[in-house]
C-alpha cells in the first residue's frame, strides 16, 4: 500500500502544530530518513480567534481554516489533522467543504481514555473556555456514556489565564512556572472532584505540564493523534 501524505493545520498556536509534526516523527519508528513519512504542516497563526468566535460572536475562522485545508490538499495531503481542540467546535463545517479525510482529535482523545480507563463514568476535562463553553468534549463522550466534569467557573479562569494570560500565560511566554501551577491547580480540582482519567483537551496543555503525573491516568490528545494519523497513514487501521 502507498503511504498516505498527512497534513497538519497549525498555527491555532504554533508551538502545538510544530509539537504534532514532532510527535508524528517520534512515533514513526524510522531506521532511515525514507522510512519516515510525508508530513505537510500549514502553519497559519493569521486565523481569526476561535475563542473570540464562540465567546464573543467574532469572526468566524470557518472560510480561513478551509482555505488552510485546501492549501494542504493542493500540496498533496491525503489526510488532514486540525491542530487545535477548540477550533474542533468548526469541524463538521470545515470537513464537509474539503475532499479528504479528517482525523478528530476529540473522538481519538476519548477512544483512548475508554481503552485505559474501562467503565469510566467521569472525565475531567482541561480545556480552554471556549472549548468548554462550546461543549466540544461533551459530544465526544455522550457516544460512550462517560460524563465531562468541568471546572468551577473561578478554576475555568485559571485554566484559561494558564494559556491566555499575556504576563504569564503559555502563548505569549511560553512554559513559565505560574502557567505550570495554574495548570496543576486545574488538574488537582478536577481529581477532588472524583475525574477518574483527566484529558488535556487544549494542544497547548501538554507542552505547560510536560511529564508530570498525576493520581489517575492523563490523556494526550496530541500523542494519541499523532499515533493515529501513523496508523492512518501507513494503512495499519
């Protein structure tokens, strides 16, 4: 079987489209420059704000992200990964309007707290306020039954201020030691509050808490996509 090419839509931040790129590379499993696969990745920071679109009724960034698709397509994608939980609230638009498959982060990220957490009935979920806002995790696990807990609305800002926050936040100072505790305080009310799995729904998370652990199992939604889109590629599944 020829390999198929994946194309990433990044830029929805470009830390996390170039840690997707990363982790595909990783879980290809090379011995030579030829056994790595065709990776396309369109970083376009220039989109207009998710968050903006569905807290404040902003600018869609539907026509950007299908045109970002189209670009991929053209340059030879076969498949196209959106490199951003959030932006997932657009997909069924985004996907109808480009010929080539998708793969979902959300539905991966669940499938996946599923396999390690057999008859889990709560999952916390770290996300950004729009993602929570916009019920994205919750479509997901209504398939399987498993119920989102979310944190308290005074947590929520502390979540978002670990990725938004211009004096500290992860997009405009990268991995800071208040965006870490931000980040850990979410993770520790979430368990308190009885998650049996929590899933690091935004693509910057992973890149604020690194390795750390904690009392139940952490779900990646990049690796767990990027193993996919692996899978996917080399036609494994």
């Amino acid at each position: 079987m020829k390999e198929k090419v994946i194309g990433i839509m990044g830029g929805m931040g470009p830390e996390a489209g170039i840690d997707l790129f990363s982790r595909i590379t990783s879980q290809t499993h090379a011995k030579c420059d030829t056994d790595h696969l065709h990776v396309i990745l369109d970083s376009n920071p220039k989109m207009p704000s998710r968050q903006d679109a569905i807290l404040r009724g902003g600018e869609s960034p539907v026509p950007a992200m299908i045109a970002t698709a189209q670009n991929l397509v053209r340059a030879g994608a076969d498949v196209i990964i959106i490199g951003a939980n959030t932006a997932h609230y657009f997909y069924d638009e985004v996907a109808a309007a480009v010929e080539v498959p998708f793969l979902h982060i959300i539905d991966e990220a669940v499938k996946e707290t599923i396999r390690q957490v057999p008859g889990i009935q709560k999952v916390g979920v770290m996300a950004t306020t729009a993602a929570m806002q916009a019920r994205v995790y919750e479509k997901s696990c209504g398939k399987f039954d498993v119920e989102v807990l979310c944190p308290a609305p005074e947590v929520q800002d502390v979540m978002q201020k670990a990725i938004f926050d211009h004096d500290f936040g992860f997009k405009y100072n990268g991995r800071t030691k208040e965006c870490v505790a931000a980040a850990v305080s979410v993770a520790e009310h979430l368990i308190a509050r009885g998650a049996e799995a929590l899933i690091m729904g935004c693509t910057e998370i992973p890149l604020i808490l690194g390795e750390r652990t904690f009392a139940v199992p952490v779900i990646d939604p990049n690796e767990i996509i990027a193993c996919a889109a692996v899978k996917y590629a080399k036609g494994l599944e």
